[in-house]
C-alpha cells in the first residue's frame, strides 16, 4: 500500500531526530513528525490540543516524569498498524491520520505517556482522530459517537470491535485492548487438548489415575492452583496432561473444571518472527491477556524450562518475571511439565518462581504397569501398521527394555519398541520380493541390448531380444499376480522374537542369545567355560555358580550380575576367562570391555574413567569406562592387573561393587547392574611359587590349597577390606600342567588349521608334532604364553616362508611331523588343476 505524500514527510521528520538523537525511530519521533507536516489531518488534530512542533523540547523535559513502561509498541509496529486501518476502510493509501491513530492504540507506548504528561487525553484524541478518519472516508461523523457505536464495527470488523467511548476505562481496563486482546489467535500457538480428546485423537491413558487426581487436587486450590508435573523423560507426564482433558470431555472431573479448556502452547510459534526487542514479550502478553479475559482456559506448556528464560535481555523482562504476577493474583491457571535436573536448575534458583507452582511428581511405571499401557495403546498402533501385536510381543518389550535398555525410561521405550517393531514388520511385508526385482533388471539390460541392436541394424537380433523381453515380462506380470495374492491373505504379525530383533539392533547383543532362555544358557554356562579355558576347572565352576546365583535372583538386582577378582600367576588363563565368559554370556567376545589398569598409575589419570573435570580438556568427550559401557550396557567389564592402578581407582570400584552405577562428569548415572565386572592381579604370586613341604600321599592338593592361601593373603594385605568384602568370589588359578598345555596347543593348532583353511591349504598336525611343541614351550613360571611364541617360531614362520617361495600352493595338504629333533613338513601336491 502506497503512503500519502505527508505521510512520507512524517516519516523522514521521525529519521531525521532519531538520527540526531543516537536512537532507532519510536513513537516520540513519529509523534514529532506528525507535528511538522504542514497542511495535514494528524497536524490539525494535535494543534487543537494545544500541541505544536515547538513544545518538543519540553516533551523531551516531560519524558523523564515517564513511567517505566514496555517499549514493546514501536515504530515499526505503529506503521504497519496504520497501513490495516487504511486498508480496511478501503483507502488506496496511509494518511497521517491513521499513523496517529494506530500510535495512540497502545496506551503503554512513550508516545501516549508523554501526551499524558502534557495533559492531553490519548482516548479523546483518539476518539477525535477517528472522526476526521470517518470525514475522510465521506462517512458521517456521528456513527463514531459512543451512543452509534456499535454502527461502525463493519467499517473497523477484525481491526476494532467497539469504537472507543467517552469513557476510556471499562471494569479498569481499556476497551480498545480487550477488543484487540479477544481477536488474538491463540491456535497459532498451540493445540486445544480438550478438542482433540472430543475428536478421539489422543491416545488413552492408563495407568496414571492417582498423578491425574493429583493434579485435578491442585487445580482445585484456592491459592497456588499451578501444578508443575516433575519426572524423567519418558516417563509420561504429558500423558498425565492427556488424561485431564479427556476427564474434562468425560465430565469426570470437579464442578470447578467443567467447560474448561486446556490448551497446549507450542513455544516455537511463540517465539517465531520475533525479531526486534520486545516483539515476544508483546505476543507473549497478548497471549497472557487473552487466556486471562477467557477465564477457561488452563495453560499448558510442555518442558517448561525452554520458555522461562527466553525473552530475557539486559533491561529486559524473561517470561518467568512475566509470569509471576499472573500467578500471583490468580488471573493465570498454569500446568508446566519439566524433568528433575532442569526444575532443579530453573525452579529452586528461583524461590519467587517455585513458590507459585505445586510439585506433582511423576514416576516410572513398573514392568507391570507398563504391559497394561501397551495393552491399551495396543489398538492404535495395530490399526496405524495394519499389523497385529500379540500379548507375546507386549511382554516381551515391557521386560526386555527395562533389562537391556537402561539409558531410558519405561514406558517411553517399549512404546518405542512395539512401534519400530510394528514398522519393520510392515515394511518386510511389503518389500518387492527378489524374485520380481531380478526380472526387472534383466529386462532393464535387455532393452539397453536391443537398443545397441538396433543402433547397430542387427535386425536378426533385435527380434530374438524383443521375445526375450516379452517372455521376461510375462514372468514378472505371473510373479507380481502370486506376490499380490499372497499379500491380500497375508496376517502380519509381531511377537517375542521381533522385538528381540529390534532390541538386538538397539543394544547390539545377539537376537538368538535374548530368545534363548535364560536358564537354559546357565546351565551350559560351566560346560562351555571349560571347553575353552583349559586347566582351570574350578574357576570356571565358581565363575559359573556366581552368576547362576545372581540370574536366580538370590541377591540385589541393583548390583551387577557379579564380581570376581580372579588371582593366579601371568598365562594361566584369567583374562582369557573373561573373554570366555563375554562370548557365552553376551553371545559375543566383543563386548568385553578391557580396562587397562597400567594407564591409570597416577591421580590425575583416575578422573578419566568417569571424564575430565567441566573446564578441562575432555570434558565434552565423556568418561573412557562411562561412555563404554553406556553405549554397551550388557557386557564384561575387565580390570586388568589391577594392582597398577592407583589407590583412588578403588573408590570408584566401590560404587560400582555396592551400587551398581556410577555418575559421570556431566551428571549421568550409567547402570552397572547387566555387567560382570571382572579384576585381575598377580599379587601373591611370587610367594605363590616358593617350594612347599607337604606330608602325606596328598602332596599336591596340599601345595594347590597352600598357593590359594598365599594369594588370598597376599590381596588382602593390599585390598581394602571394603572393596573385598563387596566382591562375589575371589578366584585364584592354579598354575598349568603338562597334560593342561597339550589341550592348549590342541586349540593353538586349530586356529591355525581354520586360518589356512580359509586359503584352500590343508593342514595335519601329529600327535609327535604336539608333543615336541610342548616339550620346547613349556615353562611352569610363565603358563601358556610361552607355547604361542613356540608355535610362532616353529611351526607359523616355516609355513609362511614355504608359501611366499611357492613350496606350497593352494589345494595342497601339509602334514606337520617331528623326526625326534626338529619339526618336519611333508607337502603333498594337489592333482586338481
């Protein structure tokens, strides 16, 4: 829309003093430049108040005597307001007189308090403004007096409701900014709950009667009726929310709350568009106002602590301080929702602020609680996927998210489960079948042949690729025909083992190894430690019994699901146990997470573990056992050699030992309880290894049960009594024997027998070729280590010197043997080409 030529002079008057005055131009400015357009309705108005250009410098006087009120009605705001007041009168362009109109609408701009501080009346002159709008427009004047009122709401209709009147005031307030205050469209900024429940689009709600009627209690009070729902993410506070409007619609609730709307506000509406100072605190005010006028509405606002700060400036109001007084005098009816760590941080820094709102804590629901949520969102989502849940699948999410997931919360993370679970359902059964997608692509290149046909004039061959393609589309139109009736009497359907795919996806832990049962894997669980760490029987059988008394539920299900320190001289197996007992537990060796206890000999390494201090460097990069072990929850982990650590490490051993958590340098608590937590160490060992005299046939076992002593002595001297006290079982492991080695190089050799399997090369070791690998790698002091290297310079080198000169190829066969002196290879030539 065009600006009349004074209209223009206005607003290059208003630059003009704002530029001499170091400012952005305001209503003042405006106001002066209304006064210096010569010949001009706005000009004529002011003067017969008794105002001209001249009196500026005693504005300027006046200015201090101002009130401190919000400069939220700028200049930009004023002209743009006149250019709809223009429009909606059906003016081709912006008058002078409808920037005066528009700037004496709000009554809290600079430009209103100074008129009043010079005695004039904003409302009469805005009163008389509107009549020289109405002559303008060729109207008569007299439809704008306050008995004809009501006869221009069609001049001014969604701009001004009700002509201003001789009395500028109504019950305190001014009837121009209830009329504005009414039209402000609250659906831009945010969603009506109690609509959606009317309309059957919420979900319902189970489960959460008593924080319901809790809040319904608060709602009620005479004073303080603000209740904000405090709980950890996902736990359902907005649900809680949920239920009270759909109360409400069930008329399920007090006398006091029938009819009342609760309305979700969405803050990123709110503060979108807000560009210059002071436009959010306007909408926000607005808004505030508009809900107060109402008187039936509850306001809503979902993490709350995202809007209590925004706004705030220096010399600025946030939304807090715009809020109190609300609360205060009961014009505002509130529910906030927020989680425990940011009403800490927003709330109880703010007393005035936290007075005004009434706890209701909202906590996690049991496994129990939370099959029958799933139960009653069972239908919406099997109507969503057009896929049926089974009551297999509903436990199963409920019981396998709160054991392996333990980052979240229940019920947010079966929900999430059941639903990922559902989508992926629905997308296999639906997937092109292979079949159909082959066909494709050979007719694809078929037509990109016959294309080269025919470019080429190889007519012969063009009708051979032609009936080529007319057969292959036939068969992908028969496939399509069996793959559209299969999928008309297709059920999908989701059960125990989807969601332990999707759990496998999430966690990482192999789907076969959730769906076997549990009890079946324990009872296997000694067996198959003892087919893998040789010689050491019974540290596999207490390792084993442990753990079966703690998946018995026989102790605390908040600590891990055992502890062992496992003692013994170097090689004997006590770290190649715990890779055992990761493989048979978790289904995978990978999941052992291995601390090594030498990289933390000095104080100020320990703090690595759980992360640097905030202010040092790696503090944003997490703790090196936190953050392993959150993002592998269900694992092994292995303190290894322990002794080298520094003292300190054991303080953190202690929480992890008693409690089963352990709280990192930003404040998350990583659960310890689905981990083994396993420490090794060679104290004792030296003492271990003195001669013993024994007496008696029962030489050995005596010598067995003196080592043990020594060990367990020797840690207890070194170990406080409350980190001892705290473990499950001390394991000590007995040093190896001849007969223990030869099993041992039994499974070195078959490892290398796979290894050059994989290469087409096959492999026979002797029985005499084991002996004398034995025989050269056997020392009783440093376990099986030893043998690794004999077989690495035996038996690793020669071969791999034979198969770089060419002495063995591919499809041969390679007998390894000994001559009583040194090992033998005898290769036998393969006869296939």
């Amino acid at each position: 829309m065009n600006y009349s030529k004074n209209s223009q002079q206005v607003i290059a008057y208003a630059s003009e003093l704002a530029t001499r005055t170091g400012g952005l131009v305001c209503t003042e400015h405006l106001l002066y430049g209304l006064m210096c357009v010569e010949d001009s309705t706005a000009k004529r108005l002011l003067n017969s108040c008794g105002l001209y250009a001249e009196d500026f410098v005693k504005i300027f006087e006046f200015r201090s005597l101002i009130p401190n009120v919000q400069m939220s009605n700028n200049a930009n705001l004023a002209i743009a307001d006149a250019q709809d007041v223009a429009k909606r009168l059906g003016m081709d362009v912006v008058g002078t007189e409808h920037i005066l109109y528009a700037m004496l609408d709000e009554t809290s701009s600079v430009a209103c308090s100074i008129l009043q501080n010079l005695g004039i009346n904003p409302e009469k002159l805005q009163r008389a403004t509107y009549n020289a709008i109405i002559e303008n427009s060729g109207r008569k004047p007299s439809m704008c007096t306050s008995g004809n009122a009501d006869k221009v709401n069609d001049i001014l209709e969604g701009y001004v409701t009700k002509a201003p009147s001789d009395n500028p005031y109504q019950n305190g307030q001014n009837r121009f900014e209830n009329a504005q205050n009414a039209n402000f469209d609250l659906s831009k900024f945010g969603t009506d709950l109690t609509k959606k429940a009317r309309d059957g689009k919420l979900d319902p709600v189970i489960g959460r009667g008593k924080e319901t009627e809790r809040l319904i209690q608060v709602l009620c009070r005479r004073t303080k009726n603000n209740p904000v729902l405090i709980g950890e993410p996902g736990v359902g506070k907005s649900a809680v929310v949920d239920g009270l409007a759909q109360a409400i619609v069930d008329g399920k609730v007090p006398d006091v709350l029938r009819g009342k709307t609760v309305f979700s506000l969405d803050v990123t509406s709110l503060v979108a568009g807000t560009r210059y100072r002071g436009d959010f605190e306007e909408r926000l005010k607005d808004m505030l106002m508009s809900i107060k006028q109402n008187g039936n509405i509850i306001l809503f606002i979902d993490e709350i602590h995202t809007i209590l700060k925004a706004g705030s400036s220096e010399g600025g109001l946030d939304v807090a301080n715009i809020l109190k007084p609300m609360l205060a005098r009961g014009e505002l009816q509130t529910i906030g929702a927020t989680t425990l760590d940011e009403f800490r941080k927003q709330f109880e820094q703010d007393p005035a602020l936290e007075r005004r709102f009434q706890q209701v804590l909202v906590e996690e629901p049991s496994v129990n609680d939370t099959i029958e949520i799933l139960q009653g969102l069972k239908p919406k989502y099997e109507k969503h996927h057009g896929v049926e849940i089974t009551d297999e699948a509903i436990s199963s999410a409920a019981i396998l998210s709160d054991r392996y997931i333990t980052d979240r919360f229940l019920p947010d993370k079966a929900i999430d489960l059941v639903d990922e679970a559902a989508s992926r359902k629905k997308i296999l059964g639906y997937t092109t079948p292979q079949a159909i997608r082959d066909l494709d692509a050979k007719i694809k290149q078929t037509s990109l042949d016959l294309s080269e046909a025919l470019r080429k004039k190889d007519y012969k061959k063009c009708d051979a690729l032609q009936t080529s393609i007319n057969a292959l589309s036939e068969a992908k139109e028969r496939e399509e025909v069996v793959w559209r009736d299969k999928q008309s009497k297709m059920e999908l359907s989701i059960g125990e083992e989807e969601i332990a795919e999707v759990v496998g996806n999430w966690t990482g832990i192999p789907v076969s190894k959730i769906t076997q049962g549990e009890s079946e894997k324990l009872i296997h669980l000694e067996d198959v430690l003892k087919a893998r760490v040789i010689g050491q029987d019974e540290a596999c059988s207490a390792v084993a019994r442990a753990v079966k008394r703690a998946r018995a539920g026989l102790k605390d299900p908040k600590r891990p699901i055992g502890s062992f320190i496992f003692l013994g001289p170097t090689g004997v197996g006590k770290t190649e146990l715990a890779k055992a007992l990761a493989a048979a537990m978790f289904g995978d060796e990978d999941l052992l997470i291995r601390i090594d206890m030498s990289e933390y000999m000095q104080k100020e390494n320990v703090s690595r573990l759980i992360g640097s201090a905030p202010g040092l460097v790696g503090f944003e990069e997490g703790g090196q056992l936190t953050e392993k072990v959150r993002r592998k929850p269900y694992s092994v982990v292995l303190f290894d050699e322990v002794e080298k650590g520094h003292p300190d490490i054991f303080n953190i051993l202690l929480q992890i030992l008693e409690d089963g958590r352990l709280t990192d340098s930003h404040g998350r608590v990583v659960s310890f309880k689905n981990t083994v937590v396993i420490m090794t160490s060679n104290i004792g060992a030296r003492e271990a290894a003195a001669p013993v005299r024994t007496l008696g046939f029962n030489g050995g076992e005596g010598e067995k049960a003196s080592a043990r002593e020594k060990h367990v002595e020797a840690l207890k001297k070194f170990m406080k009594p409350e980190i001892v006290n705290r473990i499950d079982e001390i394991v000590v492991f007995d040093k190896l024997e001849k007969d223990s080695l030869v099993k041992i190089v039994d499974i070195m050799f078959d490892a290398l027998v796979k290894r050059l399997d994989e290469r087409d090369i096959k492999v026979e070791v002797t029985k005499e070729a084991k002996d004398f690998v034995v025989a050269s790698g056997y020392d009783i002091e440093y376990g099986a280590r030893p043998l690794r290297r004999t077989i690495n310079r035996l038996v690793e080198d020669k071969l791999s010197e034979k198969i770089i000169n060419g002495e063995i190829l591919p499809m041969d066969k390679v007998t390894i043997g000994c001559d009583g002196k040194e090992l033998t290879f005898e290769i036998k030539r393969s006869t296939q080409i």
